[in-house]
C-alpha cells in the first residue's frame, strides 16, 4: 500500500482509526495504572485480597480494548488490512472520524472514572473482603457507558461504507 | 430450593457439661450461636476467649515468614490437607514446643534486623573511608613533627597543578592519596616556618582540612579490612540464621494444626461467652435449621440427660440467620446473590429464578461456541483432577454452566473461535451483529424484557403470599399492561389494543400506586409521581442494549486476532508454527478479558436491573459453630 497519494478521505478514516484508538488507550492506560498502584497499596495491607483486586484493576483495561476493536473496524472496511485501501470520499471519512469520536471521549473519560470508582473499591476490598461483590457492581456502573459508546460508534463506523 | 428454615435453640445445662455440649455442637455444625436474651444480661458469661488471640496472630506472623518455605498446595478451592484426631492430639500436647519455636523464629527475625541495622553502618563507614585507602599511615604517624607539621585534607583536582605551581620550591610537599568525585584528597607536609604562607596559598585553591574518620591507629586500608571482615562475619551470620529458619519450617505444619486447634477453641470461647451462666448453669441460644433441630436435640440431651432443649419458631420480632439451599445446578448461582446481599429471612430466595437468566445473558456476551465449549469441558476436568468439594466448586460450575449456554448463544450468533462457520439456515438465524445489527439489538431488548418481567413476577408471587392483592395490581399488574401496550402500539396491527391495555394499566397505577392515602387528589397525584417510574423502564430495558455490545466485542476481536494471525499462516513453516501459538494465546487472552465482562455485566443486569424489581436484602449469613478453618481440616475423633 502506497501511502503518499491518498485521497483526502483515506486520510480521515485513518485518523479516525488513530483517534479511537489513541484517545480510549490514553484512558484505559490511565485507569489501569492508577487502579493498579491503589492495588499494589491494598495488597502490602492485605494480600489475601490480591486476586480480587485483580479484576477490580483489569475493569478500566476495557475501554481500551473498544477503541481497538472500533479502530480495526475502520482498518478492516477501508480494506486497509487487505492491503489495499478502497476509495474514501471526504464525506464518509469525515463520517468515520465521528463515529471513532464517542468510544475515543467516552473511553477516555471513563475509564479514569472507572479507575477511580475502582480503586475506592479496592479500599472497600481491603478493608471488608466480603464486599468485593459490591465493589466490582459499583465499578461497573461506570462501564455501562463506554459500552453504549462502543455501540454506537460500532454502528456509525460499520455503516459508512456500505 | 429456597431460604432455609429457622428455629429457635435455647439449651439450658450444667455447667459441668459445657464444654462437652459446646464440642458436641461445634462437631455438629449446624447451630449458630447468638447473643443471649436481654433478661439475663445480667448473668453474662465472664469466661475470657482472649487468651488464644495472641498465639493465633503470632501463628499467622510465623507461617506469613515462613511462607517461602511452605509446600502444602494454597487452598483456593477448600483442599485443605486432612489431619487425623490423632495427630491433633499429638500437636497439642507438643503445644509449647511449637510456640517456642515461634519464639525462636521472633529472635531470628529481631537479629535480622540488627543485622540489618550493623551492615548499613558498617558500609556506610567503609564506603567512607574508600577513598583514603592510598594513604599509608595511621592518625597517630600525623601527629606534628619538631620542624614539620603535617595534615590531610582535599581539594578539587582540577586545582591541584596550580597549588603545586605555587608552592614550587619552597620547603613543602604535597602528596594525592586518593580522590573522592571530582576532589584530590591530599597529605601536606611543611616546614614550620613555612606553615602559615602554605596554609594560606592552599586555602586561595579551595583547600579544605579533612581527615578518615574513626581509624585510630590503623591505616584506612586496615581499617577497611576489618569493616569487609565485619560484613562478610554478617553475612555468615545471616546464612546461619536462613539455615535455622529452614529447619524451623519443617514444623509449619504442626504450626497449622496447632492454629486451627486454637481457632476451634477460640470459636467455642466466642459461642461461650455469648452464653449466660450461674454458679451451676448455663443458657445458650442459637439458630438451628430446622430440619436438624430434632437431631441436634436428641444428640444434646443424650450428651447432658439432665439438659433442657427447647425449639421454637421464630417470633414476629426476631431476625433469625439466612442460609440457601439450592440443587447442584442452581445452587452454583448462588454466590452471585451472596456478592450483593442475602435476601431477608421472610422474603424469597431468587437463585432459582436468577439462574437460567444468567446463564442465558452470560452466554450472550460471551457468545463465541468455541470459547464456551472450552470452558464446558475444562473446568468440569479440572473439578475432578483437584477433587474441589461441592461446597467451594460453586464459583466454577457457575462458569461451566455459562461456558454451556455460551455454545448456544456462540452458534446463534454464529461466532466460533472467531470465525463464522455456521451456515444461514433462514434470514435472520444464524443472527448477524456485523450486518444486521438491528436483530440483535430487538434481540437483547426482548430478553430483557423477560428478565425484568420475570422480575416482576416474582415481586407479584411475593404479595400474594402476603396476602396483598391490591399491591399485586397497582405495582405488577398495572405495569406490566403499561408496558405490554405500549409495545403492541408500535406494530400496525395491535395498535388499537394496545392502547386499551396502556390505559388500563395506567390507569391501575393511577388509582392504585398510593393505596394507604384517602385523600382522592393525593392519590391521584401520587400515582402521577409513579408514572413517571415508565422513564427507568426505559432506562432499564435499555441497558440490555450492553449484551450487544459485549457480545460484540468477544466476536469482532476474535475476527481481527484471526485476520492479523491469517497473514503471519500465509509464511512457511515456522511462520506457522508461530501462528498455531499466536492463534492459542491470543484466543485464551480474548475468552480470559469476556469472560471477566461477561461475568460482571451478567451480575449488574441481576443486581440493579433484576433485583431492582422485587428483591428485598438485608439477610444476616447463618455463621454456626463449626469446624471450618483457615489452613487444614481436623477429623474429630467421633467421625473416624
């Protein structure tokens, strides 16, 4: 694939592919970091709750993987995985940078929502292992959204270049 | 298959007999123990269970430092290793050997840590002196002379040329011993008359008066010696020490016997000092279910002849303890109510209920056949090879049985290991959430719809036993014709009798939301105020739209991990060996990540969506008097 003489709505769509990716990435990384050194302190206090607090920490690792997904969407329907990238007019890439947009804000923002919800039930955790059950349900709470975003940008993304 | 039934225990003994009696149940398992009545608060038992609290912490401590050493597998799953009655017995007559080796361990670790404390100074001083090693004499040879004073000191390097230029030729002589950074260390000697032009010339260069600190009449070299002899004696030391530790934790297991003994003992002081006590008696209530109520009696008084036992429904105003009893089948949903809250004593149990639903939602997001055949064939091989007991396996089966309806879904959806084999038999099945992903989202409405009927089934099931059938119509009944109208209102054909079961049902709400209230126009507006609940309906059932979305995911990331591994097959050979093991990892790391969502987006739709409707929590654990331990499982003596 020649990458100088695109056309201006190849360009978008990568940007929009970039975009999604990036932006839910800088959130999930974000997230995972900050639940897992709320983790790591929980656990010197009281390491039999160490594997719960794995999956607490796991749970904002998500939104990273929706912008992926919604990312490789765009790669694989602008043929751009076939190696040969399809014609994109600068309407339909404009759409696909919108349709990248709400799994990239949404993503982003909640994931380090997320992280934050999780490392207070990691606290919890710590202090009261039986209510882990609880911390897991309050932290997912925060999830619902990142997957409305995911859907929707799935279903923008997937419909552009029918 | 419900809430276990409680009764009332109250025994009323000798107290000659209580530890007996308190063995006898704690054996038997099925007696929780609680607070005795208010009456006699007066009699509480003065008996202290204290006295084991410290050697249980110092145990834990022991076994916690002695971890690495450890070989007994870790009881994830309740196999804990078997001790026989006789081998107790044996440990606790050993009972002050083993604490003495905790004490020894304590001294080990208290030396440690002076040890510690004496390396840290040791290399502090000999990292120190490191730089002074080329200096060849002690303190006590630099002593001033009769016509020469002599002292040690540093300058920076780069000056030193220029000092020496300075100084040339007159009666003085400046030596580098060694350097420490960017600073020569020097050794000057000058003639007394000479002393002050040189000390002043020296401090125009930056020269400052420094000498090795504590090496008396050693030179720094031989100081340095024995700082390395100190160490390397530390050392050996520690070795020793690491040595003794090892030998130590050949006892780790008498530790844990003796642990869980002192816990059973600790248990049965806690249960006693609920108890309520005379000089000759002794009272004690608890909650006994009460199909083993008659037994426990039996067995109680065949113990103690001259006991009372009494059994007793319990009263309006008690709260007796929660426990459920489901089949093998449900009874592995259960931890997903015991994560959010065990329901009241006088409500109903909705594992039942709870469980196909989850499987079903499970298997929804999931929805990859391969990934739910693995699960439906690895983890029952795995029950079987660790011989993990039905009690501790609950979590595991729950995902067996997810991993079952996980094949389903994954052929509805047509997803096996990422790829999508199955052919389109009609036009919408299998479904297509690529193409057609308006199917799917009706799909995942529909079943949500369910779910939360089902819900509100089981809120209605609940008042009437209660004998409220007005709350059955105005809170259920009402809502469930508000909602089945306003979906026949969307299609054509049953527009018109949809309108007529919307009315009706709203209009039950209307009348019938505040029931206690006389006041028509209070009521009426109350009613309103329940209208409006219609918007978290929405919201409810929308978020059954998260079933799409997860089952999403699981799919399109198997496909993009099965096209980026496609490129790598397309090289030769080793290109495809590589492949068959990406192919491997990345499909366990896909089912690893789903399986977690699907585990925690399945309990939230329970939690919020599904128990929002009926559910009433607030149920306390039943926690009897038993065996159960932290690190093995003691036979009693009767059981062998």
């Amino acid at each position: 694939m020649e990458l100088i003489g695109l056309q201006w709505g190849q360009i978008l769509a990568l940007v929009g592919a970039a975009l999604a990716v990036i932006l839910s990435g800088i959130g999930s990384s974000k997230g995972v970091g900050l639940a897992g050194q709320t983790a790591a302190g929980v656990a010197t206090e009281n390491p039999e709750v160490a594997g719960k607090l794995l999956i607490l920490q796991l749970l904002p690792a998500t939104q990273g993987i929706y912008g992926f997904l919604v990312g490789v969407i765009v790669l694989i329907n602008t043929g751009v995985l076939a190696g040969q990238m399809v014609d994109v007019s600068v309407t339909q890439g404009l759409l696909l940078v919108v349709g990248c947009l709400p799994v990239g804000v949404i993503g982003w923002y909640s994931a380090v929502k997320q992280a934050q919800v999780a490392a207070s039930g990691m606290l919890l955790t710590g202090q009261r292992p039986d209510m882990s059950g609880r911390a897991i349900t309050m932290t997912v709470m925060v999830e619902t959204y990142a997957v409305f975003a995911l859907l929707v940008s799935f279903l923008i993304v997937n419909s552009v270049m029918g | 298959m419900a809430i276990v039934e409680m009764q009332r225990l109250t025994l009323l003994a000798l107290k000659s007999d209580r530890k007996k009696l308190l063995s006898a149940l704690q054996a038997m398992g099925c007696v929780e123990v609680t607070e005795a009545p208010d009456e006699v608060q007066e009699y509480a038992a003065q008996a202290a269970p204290a006295h084991h609290a410290q050697h249980l912490t110092d145990i834990r401590w022991a076994l916690q430092k002695l971890a690495k050493y450890d070989t007994d597998p870790k009881p994830i799953f309740g196999t804990f290793p078997e001790i026989d009655h006789e081998r107790a017995q044996d440990v606790l007559a050993r009972s002050q050997d083993v604490l003495g080796l905790i004490r020894r361990l304590e001294a080990i670790e208290r030396r440690r840590g002076e040890l510690l404390a004496d390396e840290v100074r040791v290399r502090a001083a000999k990292d120190a002196l490191e730089p002074w090693r080329g200096l060849e004499v002690s303190m006590r040879d630099l002593t001033s002379l009769k016509t020469t004073d002599q002292f040690l000191g540093a300058l920076p390097a780069r000056n030193l040329p220029s000092v020496l230029d300075a100084l040339h030729g007159q009666p003085v002589t400046i030596t580098q011993v060694g350097q420490d950074r960017d600073r020569a260390l020097v050794h000057v000697a000058a003639h007394k008359s000479d002393v002050e032009a040189v000390r002043q010339a020296l401090s125009a260069h930056d020269f400052t008066r420094e000498t090795p600190a504590d090496i008396e009449d050693r030179t720094p070299a031989q100081a340095i010696a024995a700082h390395e002899a100190r160490l390397a004696q530390v050392e050996a030391e520690r070795g020793a020490l690491d040595e003794e530790t090892a030998t130590l934790a050949q006892a780790i297991r008498d530790m844990k016997v003796l642990h869980d003994l002192f816990e059973l003992e600790q248990k049965q002081a806690v249960a006693m000092q609920r108890s309520a006590e005379t000089d000759q008696a002794f009272l004690l209530r608890g909650w006994v279910p009460k199909r083993a109520g008659a037994a426990v009696r039996q067995q109680l008084l065949n113990l103690s002849p001259s006991a009372m036992v009494a059994l007793q429904e319990p009263q309006e105003d008690e709260n007796p303890s929660v426990q459920l009893q489901n089949g093998p089948f449900v009874g592995s949903f259960e931890p997903v109510v015991e994560g959010f809250s065990l329901p009241d004593y006088r409500s109903v149990d909705p594992t039942a209920l709870m469980a196909p639903f989850y499987a079903t939602l499970f298997g929804m997001m999931l929805s990859d056949a391969g990934y739910g055949l693995l699960m439906a064939i690895a983890i029952p091989i795995y029950i079987k090879v660790k011989k993990i007991k039905m009690d501790y396996s609950r979590m595991l089966r729950l995902l067996m049985y997810g991993g079952l309806a996980t094949i389903i879904w994954g052929i509805a959806f047509n997803t096996v290991f990422g790829f999508n084999p199955v052919p389109q038999i009609t036009s919408w099945f299998p479904f297509d959430p690529v193409n057609r992903p308006l199917e799917v989202m009706v799909l995942c409405m529909g079943v949500g719809v369910l779910h939360l009927f089902a819900g509100l089934g089981m809120a209605a099931y609940m008042n009437i036993k209660r004998g409220d059938p007005l709350a059955v119509l105005g809170d259920q009944v009402g809502w469930a014709l508000l909602l089945v109208g306003l979906g026949l209102m969307l299609l054509p054909d049953t527009q018109r009798i949809g309108q007529i079961l919307a009315l009706v049902g709203a209009g039950l709400i209307l009348l019938l939301t505040k029931r206690g209230e006389r006041n028509p126009i209070k009521r009426i507006f109350g009613g309103l105020g329940a209208l409006y609940g219609i918007s978290s309906w929405v919201s409810d059932i929308l978020s059954y739209m998260r079933l799409f979305g997860m089952g999403l995911a699981t799919g399109v990331i198997g496909m993009v991990f099965n096209q980026l591994i496609g490129m790598v097959w397309a090289g030769g050979i080793f290109a495809k060996a590589v492949a068959v093991v990406l192919f491997v990892f990345s499909h366990l790391f896909n089912l690893g990540i789903n399986a977690l969502g699907a585990y925690v987006h399945a309990s939230r739709l329970q939690y919020i969506e599904f128990f929002g409707k009926f559910f009433e929590d607030g149920g306390k654990p039943f926690r009897p008097l038993d065996m159960k331990t932290r690190y093995v499982s003691i036979q009693s003596a009767k059981a062998q």
